[in-house]
C-alpha cells in the first residue's frame, strides 16, 4: 500500500480536529486492519469511530431535542441519561436512528449521512460476516474514510447554549416571565429554517405531554415559531391530532389529554387546516350538531348565538366531506324561523363570503333538495331571508349554468 496516498483519517488521525483518544485508537486499528489486507474489518472500525464521534455531538447539541425528533422513527430509541459511560448511555439506541435523528437536526450533514447509510448497507451486505459477491475494497474504505474526515471529524462540535437545545434548557425548570419570554421569542426570529423545525418539534413535544412548568412557557413561545415554520411542519402537527384521534396508544401524556391539548393549541394559531380531512370532518360535524341542540331547543337564540362562535372559532376550512353537514346547520339558523332569528347569522357570516362558485351552487342545491334547510321556509320571514342570501351569492358568480342553478333555487323556495 506504499503507492497509496492515505487520508488524514487513516494516516495521521491525532490531527483530526474532533477525534477524541477513544476514536484516535479505533481509527488506529482500522490503519493496522487495512495494512494487514482486511478492508471490510477495517470499515467497520471507521464506522465505530463515527458513531462515537457522533454520539458526542448529539450529547452537546442537547438530548431533549434529538429525542423529540426521533420520536417518530421505527427503531430502539432508550437513551439512558443515568449511564456512565458514552456506550452504555447510547446502547438502547439504534445506529441507524443515531444517523437519521442527527440527519434531521443538522448535527450530521447530509454527505456524511449518506456515507454513513453506506457504511451501514456494507456491514449488513458485503461484510466479511456475509456472503456476497461485492466484496469491500481499500479505494472503498479511502473513499468513504475521505468523506468522513472532512464532513464529519473535522466539523466543529456542537456548543452548549447556542443549540436549540442550550436555548430551551430553562422552559423545563421554572415558568418564565414576561421579558424571558421575549427574549427567548426573540431569539426564535432568529433562527434559521432547521433550528425553527427542529424547536417547533421541541415545543410541540412538551405541549403534547401537558407537564407544567414546560406546557406553559411552551404555549407562550409557539405562535412565534408557528410564524416561522414551513408548511411541512403545519401538516405534521395536524396530522398529530389525527393519530392522537385513531390510537389513544400514540398519547405517551400522562393525563392521556394530548389531543385535547393539540386542538386547543392549533385552534390558537388558525391552524386547524392542517389537521386531515377525516379528523377535521369530526370537529366540524361536532360543532354543527351543538347548533342542531341549539335551534331544536326552545327560546334557545342565545344557545345558537354560543354554538356558532364555538363553530367560528375553528375557521371557515370545512372539508369537502363534511360541508353539506355543516352547511345545512348554518342555513338553517341563518334563515332562522317563524319568530325571527338569532344573532348566529351574523357570528357565521364568514361562511357565507369564502364561499366559492363550486360551492355556491352547492348550497343553491341544499334550498332545494335538504331537508333541513327547507324545513322552516314555509313561514315568510324565514323563506324572504333565504330568497335574499340567494340573490347576494347569485351576484357574486360569473359562468351563466352556476347562475341558472341559483335562479332554480331561488324558483324552487319562492313555490314553498
């Protein structure tokens, strides 16, 4: 191997700017491994030295933060934090969790993952522990060594206090004041977009688990970074709620009030939207059936006034497969009854203008096929209401066939 020009990594490797002496020794070995003909022991003993540098850094860059986000990924994931050695804290957790949670949160860059995934791949595949017709080869080990040196053992460690992590410390031990909060509030502005995914994890973790004093300074920090976030973490946070709805098991909270918690939290943030269809379709049926109580109780304006602000907090975004549901509730207090009507008309006005023309023709339809709708449209004071909301949303179409539609609903109530 005299006519072999040898990485850093495998040469000199005390020079490494983030080798410690347990990984100085491994590397060492993989050298002695490699000169003796063993490329595949010697790979693997540079993976061993990468997973213990790697695990230190997890260690500075703050463990709260790497269990978070790696707590949707298949996997063991029992880190013990009462161990006293690195190895011991580390063995409930599995290499490959180690390399995709690290990956997530930018301790690990993304050429060093990838030569990391490869590593992994050979030592299941092509080690000298299986058969395998693609056997390891030293340009193999320089070339993988090569990418290590310089995109992880010579990468700067992690500083305590300026992670997430470090940042966050104090939200566990004791409920912030005003001016903390600000100025952690602050500092979230200031983040770039893998910090802000990686605190909006953090922060929704610990609102999730309820456990004070963390759930409330949580909640005051969270509308900021929701601010931040991109639309791939809004989804995930809806899509919490829907598993917290399909599996209790999902909950880890100990009260097992996490959804509850979750819904309150996106309703703050306008953030219901996020939440899927199905999951989202419950809610709004919910809410529609409080009005249904509300309209079906007698001298209940009042009931049907707090039914509808309940509905409009959660915002105008009915899904397609609960909108006849919810609409005919609104419709219906909207066109009220014989003695007049409640102010919930007035509270659910934004239903009615964020309608579109798909929409619109929609509920031209449920005037004259629904039931409920119809139901009261007998009594003039109710059916003059309805004629009126069909004249306003008529004049906000333009294709000539949604028009007609609305025309025979219009015909249709009038004939009532």
């Amino acid at each position: 191997m005299s006519d072999i020009q040898l990485p850093v990594i495998l040469n000199s490797s005390h020079s490494l700017q983030t080798a410690d002496s347990s990984e100085i020794a491994i590397l060492e070995k993989a050298r002695r491994v490699l000169d003796a003909g063993f490329p595949d022991h010697s790979l693997l003993d540079i993976w061993n030295a990468a997973v213990h540098n790697l695990r230190r850094r997890t260690e500075l860059y703050g463990i709260d933060i790497f269990i978070s986000a790696i707590r949707d990924i298949a996997g063991r994931k029992k880190y013990d934090p009462q161990a006293d050695s690195l190895e011991d804290r580390w063995a409930g957790v599995d290499e490959a969790v180690l390399i995709e949670g690290t990956t997530l949160l930018g301790i690990l860059g993304g050429k060093a993952g990838k030569a990391l995934e490869m590593i992994n791949w050979i030592r299941n595949h092509s080690s000298s522990a299986h058969l395998s017709n693609e056997t390891v080869s030293i340009s193999d080990v320089i070339g993988l060594a090569l990418i290590l040196q310089e995109n992880l053992f010579n990468q700067i460690m992690p500083e305590a206090g300026h992670s997430p992590s470090g940042l966050f410390e104090p939200i566990k031990n004791e409920l912030l004041n005003a001016d903390n909060i600000s100025i952690l509030n602050d500092q979230i502005v200031s983040y770039n977009s893998r910090d802000i995914k990686t605190v909006f994890g953090f922060l929704l973790d610990y609102i999730c688990k309820g456990e004070e004093p963390a759930y409330r300074n949580a909640l005051h920090l969270f509308p900021t970074v929701w601010g931040r976030a991109n639309e791939e973490s809004k989804i995930f946070a809806g899509a919490k709620y829907h598993s917290f709805l399909i599996d209790r098991r999902t909950d880890s909270s100990q009260d097992q009030q996490a959804k509850i918690r979750l819904l309150e939290l996106l309703v703050s943030v306008d953030g219901i939207k996020y939440i899927p269809d199905a999951a989202r379709a419950l809610i709004y049926r919910q809410a529609a059936q409080a009005i249904v109580t509300a309209k079906n109780t007698g001298y209940g304006w009042t009931l049907e006034d707090r039914a509808a602000l309940a509905l409009m907090q959660f915002g105008t975004c009915v899904p397609t497969i609960a909108f006849e549901d919810v609409y005919q509730e609104i419709l219906s207090v909207w066109c009220g009854n014989y003695w007049g009507r409640s102010n919930a008309y007035s509270i659910l006005n934004q239903f009615i203008e964020c309608l579109n023309s798909k929409q619109i023709v929609n509920v031209a339809s449920m005037f004259i096929n629904n039931t409920r709708v119809r139901d009261e449209l007998s009594q003039d004071k109710p059916k003059r209401i309805a004629i009126t909301l069909l004249q306003y949303l008529r004049q906000k179409l333009t294709i000539q066939a949604h028009i007609n539609d609305v025309d025979l609903a219009i015909d249709s109530v009038t004939r009532i």
